[in-house]
C-alpha cells in the first residue's frame, strides 16, 4: 500500500514525526532503530546525491532542505524559502499485514531478512517514479515551462501502527526542493506523483513479493490488487488489524466503502501511538500470536520454499482485466496491472517494467491523443454501438398521437418534451441538476401512455431508480436487475415499449452497447437521460457523452428548483463552473461567512445550525461538507451539542427521529 500526503508543519515537527512518531508530549514512541544502532532516515533520490548527501539523514540537512535551504550552506535553494515554504510529501510504503506479523514476531535474522526485502522494494519503487519522470518542476513566467528534476528524498523505517500491531513501513519524504539540469533548484508539481499513485503501490508490492520469494517465503492473492504470506493463519492477521477493524467500524457506521472512504476514515480514528520500547512490544506480540499457535520456531518454516518458477503473464489477460475497468487508460495504469499480476506470477518491478514495454507494442492496443490509450476490442465496441444508437435514432416508429394537456412546464421543458415525444426510437435529455427533468418525465409519461405505449425505467442506481419513479410516475428498477432479467428471460421489451434511462452518463460502454442490443431487438424506444459533466461511468466508457454529440439532444438549464432569480443565478455559475461569480452572489447578499480556519468554521456552522434547526423537522435544517471527513466532523460536533443539551440517548437524538444531518 502506498499513501501520501502533503505536509506543511516545522521542518522540526516533521522530523521529530518522521523520526520517531512523537506523541503529543512529544516522546518517542517507537525507538527500535536507535535501541539497535540503526540509522533513523537515509538519503535516496539523484537530486540528493547532487547536494551531497548521503547516508544517514542529519537534523540540521533535513531541517534546512524543509524549509528550501541548501543543507550546507544554508543559502535559499528556492523562492518563497523560509517558514512559509511547504516541506514536502510523504509517500509511505506499508507491508502486507502477514509481512509485518512475520517480521514483528521473528527472530533477528529472520526479521532483518524481511526489512532488506521490504527496503529494496521501496527503493526500487522509488526509482520506478525517477525512470518515468515523477518529478517535475516549473520555471518561466507563471511557471510555464516544465521540465523533469532529480528528487532528494528522506526514508525512515517504522514497524508499528497507531493500535501498537506490528506495521512495517516507510515513511519516504519528498523535499519540496527538487535539481534541475542547469544545477538551479525549484519547487515540485507533484500531480504527476498522485497519478502514478496506485502504480507506484503495485510495483512495490510486485518487488517485494519478487524479494520474499527468494528469501524463502510462498506468497497467494490476498486481494485483487494485493498478496499474503501464504502459510500464516488469516485470523492472525485479523487478530493484528485492530487500525483496519477501527476504519472497518467507521465505515460501517457512515454506510461508506472503497479506497477513498477507507483513507477518511483513517484520518478520523487516527490518535497518537503510545510510549513502548521495541522488546516489550515484540514479547507482547509472541504471547498473543501463541493462541493461535504461531511460535518462533513456526515463523522460521517458512522460510524453507525453493524458490518458484516464474508463471506465465499473458499480455492479453492484463489488457482484458484494465479495459473492463477503463475505456482508456495511461501507462500508468498498466503498469498497475501488470506489478498487480507479476506479484504472485513473479519476477518483481524488472519483469513488470519488460511486461509494460512489450505490452505497448501489442497490437490491441491504440494511441490516443493526450497519452492515453485504448483496446481494438473497446473501439470496436464504442463503434458498433454508437452506430446502432445513430440508427436508432433515425427510426420514426413511435408517433404520440395523444394531445398533451396543458402543464406548467417553462418554454424551454416544452421544447425538451417535443424532442423525447418525437417518433425518434432514440433520444437524448441533458440536464442540470434541479431543473425540473423528473417533473417533465412525468408530463412525457402521460404522452406516452395516453398513445398506447408501455412506459418502463432504469437507473444505474436503486436510489435513483426509486427517485425517478416518485418523480415521474415511471416503473423503475435498476439497470443491473433489468438486463439480468432481460438475459435471462424472465423479462422482455416489445416493440410498444418506451424505456427511460436515467444517469445514464454512469453507464459503462459494455453495460450500454448491450442496452442498445437489447433495446434495438426489441424495436422498443430508448429515451437516454443525464448529465456528461456530472459523474463518470463506474466502468469503463463515455458513450452517453458520444450518442449525445452524435445524435442531437434537448438540454435543460433553467433552474426550476431555486425560486429566488439570484439564488437561480448563483447556481447556474456553479454549473458552468464559474466560482467566482457564485461565491460574490452569495456575499453581496449577505449570506457568504468566513472563519480564520477550517476547525472555527465547523463549530460556527453546528452552532447556526443548532440555533435554527427545527427538532420536529430533522430533515429541513441540513448541514453540507466538501468531503466524508468533514460531514463526520460536523456530525460529531452536533452530536456532541445535542449531548450538552441532554438531547441524545444511545447515540440517537431524543428530540428529533433522524438526528443531525451533515
């Protein structure tokens, strides 16, 4: 696993962080490598070489090259140095949860085995962002020009989480002082950092897979994208996990999943690790491991496997697993699912980065504009259905003979309702958000069903779903459930069928293309309804965003929802993207309120809001955060009001059934 994130505390904070993990009281909370004589931080990266460095991380070097000094002469290496400069980045690299229990519970050799496995992976991963130009600086006039820089890089060895389990993993921080080729220093762009994330990841894991192996160790999947010692008991791994049952349980509370849910909450249940020194520890986690029968002894077994024959990794079956995820992907992204592959076929980041080269000469796989790429089979798919729905749309096979009655729909939803009513087997309604598509859908139901049609729905979500057809009136299920059905023959669609999709911009391009199958067989009428700037298909695709261009399409943009013409007006900036215009709105009107820091902010906002809420309607007074940490945080503050106020019991508020919202 790899995280990173941006640090913008002391350069002395942040080494005390990164040397021994301090706690509030600023004591060293994990000292394994000053019990042992180790080196606490050692120099990596090209650009570090160039300074001078090397070897062990000295204070005064780190704390200078923190602040965008250089770490001898203390002159200032970039603009802005000083106290205001950001530090860096930390990339931190983590073991596999059955690595870091072997190497916390062995004997030292055993254990050293593993740290030199795990060490060369980091470094090697590290390498793999220098060999494809990670790092990157800018320089011109408002920073125009961008060229690639050599990194110095600052590597520091932990081996316990927040919850005292063994965790071995680095912490890899990036100065924000990177070497130019003219020997001038500069600040980093690190975008090209967070989206070689995920590949970075992969290609440690493959290389430390690739080291374990040939220390000894089987290796199996333990996930999709990751991998476990495979003679160690899964319930010690569960027994050792007490950081992932806490964000399991956080994230079982808030209704969340995936990768991005899982690092909020992180951040939510993160606190300080506890003082312990390296041979409590390691006893403590013997006895523990006993229950489960795991001695010393057991942990030395496994080291006893002859090294395995590398597994065959064909080209095909990664470029077939990565575009059933993704319509187009960057090199990036395959050489995430190659290292995911080579970890248990074997063979390391080497193999992995020879897979990458010859992949890109296979003959499925098409350039694109902009360094991205695609599959023969993706084109062809993207191309025979988007030919279909062209079709389709030039069918004129379902007039509305039925007279509209007289609705109150604004000239504009007039207009939108003759082009989905037209006899066109295909259309297409684009839409903002909260203008009126659901009321109009309603209105064309009646159209349509006055004229002898069946009107039926689908959405990529049951939640959606269930708002189309208490909005409109329109049966709705789920597109999964309805090509299952479909498919099986349990349900079928006749050529008096009028089928609305709704979202269907979240449709992936294999899910849409059997849609149009389904739909053109049957000689039914697809009405496609959505937003291509909304949401991106979960799978892989952009069809709806082609058919719309392609075929023509009826666009809502008035604002039906906000009644007051300003507050219509601020939310028409916000949907062309026009910040700006919407936040001097709200200003001018007296209803923009700003606070010296996110924290004052939060407590102003559960303040007004407890001030103004209405305990018999829980669900008019609502507070809104930019991110799932932030909507935690409010509910916490609020829950914490309520329990002042005597207000709470159980964790559920008294006074109103629903509780606070966020």
């Amino acid at each position: 696993m790899l995280s990173i994130s941006a640090r913008h505390a002391s350069a002395g904070g942040i080494r005390a962080y990164l040397e021994g993990e301090r706690d509030g009281a600023n004591h060293a909370v994990e000292d394994y490598y000053t019990q042992e004589g180790r080196a606490s931080g050692r120099w990596l990266g090209s650009g570090a070489i160039a300074l001078g460095l090397a070897d062990e991380v000295g204070e005064h070097a780190f704390d200078r090259l923190a602040a965008g000094f250089h770490p001898q002469t203390g002159e200032a290496l970039v603009q802005r140095a000083g106290e205001n400069h950001r530090s860096g980045w930390d990339l931190t690299f983590s073991a596999p949860k059955s690595v870091s229990i072997v190497w916390g519970l062995a004997d030292r050799e055993q254990r050293d085995a593993i740290e030199q496995a795990h060490t060369q992976a980091v470094e090697r991963a590290l390498g793999l962002a220098e060999r494809e130009r990670l790092f990157v600086t800018r320089r011109g006039k408002d920073g125009i020009e961008r060229e690639t820089a050599a990194p110095v890089i600052a590597t520091y060895v932990h081996g316990t989480s927040r919850e005292a389990d063994p965790q071995l993993h680095t912490h890899a921080f990036v100065m924000n002082v990177a070497a130019r080729h003219d020997g001038s220093h500069g600040t980093l762009e690190t975008k090209p950092l967070y989206t070689w994330k995920m590949a970075l990841g992969a290609a440690y894991r493959a290389e430390l897979a690739h080291g374990l192996r040939e220390r000894g160790y089987a290796v199996e999947a333990d996930s999709k994208a990751s991998f476990r010692l495979s003679e160690m008991p899964r319930e010690v791994d569960r027994h050792f996990s007490k950081r992932r049952v806490q964000i399991e349980a956080a994230m079982a509370e808030r209704g969340t999943s995936g990768a991005r849910a899982a690092e909020i909450a992180a951040l939510e249940t993160r606190r300080p690790k506890e003082a312990a020194t390296a041979a409590t520890l390691r006893e403590h986690w013997r006895e523990e491991a006993l229950a489960y029968g795991v001695t010393v002894e057991r942990l030395a077994d496994l080291t006893r496997h002859a090294t395995p024959e590398l597994e065959a990794v064909a080209t095909r079956t990664v470029i077939d697993r990565l575009s059933h995820q993704q319509s187009t992907f960057t090199q990036a992204d395959l050489t995430r699912a190659a290292a995911e592959h080579v970890q248990l076929a074997g063979g390391g980041l080497a193999r992995t980065e020879a897979f990458v080269r010859e992949a890109m000469k296979d003959a499925e796989i098409v350039a694109l504009a902009g360094e991205r790429y695609t599959t023969r089979e993706m084109l062809q798919i993207e191309g025979d259905a988007l030919a279909r729905a062209q079709q389709m749309a030039k069918q004129a096979a379902y007039p509305v003979e039925a007279t509209l009655r007289d609705h109150t729909l604004s000239d504009e939803q007039r207009a939108a309702l003759n082009h989905i009513t037209a006899p066109s087997r295909l259309s297409v309604l684009e839409g903002l958000a909260g203008t009126g598509k659901s009321h109009l859908l309603g209105v064309a139901r009646e159209a349509w069903e006055a004229s002898g049609y069946e009107v039926r729905a689908a959405a990529l979500a049951g939640k959606a779903a269930s708002g189309l057809q208490s909005g409109s009136g329109i049966r709705a299920q789920t597109l999964h459930s309805l090509l299952n059905d479909l498919g099986r023959g349990r349900d079928h669609l006749t050529d008096r069928t009028v089928l609305v999709v709704d979202e269907a911009g979240m449709v992936g391009s294999r899910q849409f293309a059997r849609l149009l199958d389904e739909a053109d067989r049957a000689r039914a009428k697809l009405v496609l309804v959505g937003d291509a700037n909304q949401l991106q298909p979960i799978e892989a695709g952009q069809l709806f965003e082609r058919i719309s261009g392609e075929v023509g399409h009826a666009r809502l943009t008035e604002i039906q929802r906000q009644r007051d013409v300003a507050d219509r007006a601020m939310v028409q900036a916000l949907a062309v993207g026009d910040a700006r215009s919407a936040l001097d709105s709200l200003q001018a009107r007296g209803r923009l309120h700003a606070q010296p820091d996110r924290e004052q902010a939060m407590r102003q906002l559960v303040r007004d809001w407890s001030a103004t809420r209405d305990a018999r309607l829980p669900g008019q007074d609502v507070m809104l955060g930019a991110t799932r940490a932030d909507t935690a945080e409010l509910n916490r503050l609020a829950r914490d009001g309520l329990h002042e106020r005597g207000a709470l019991h159980r964790g559920r508020v008294i006074e109103a059934a629903h509780g606070p919202m966020a």
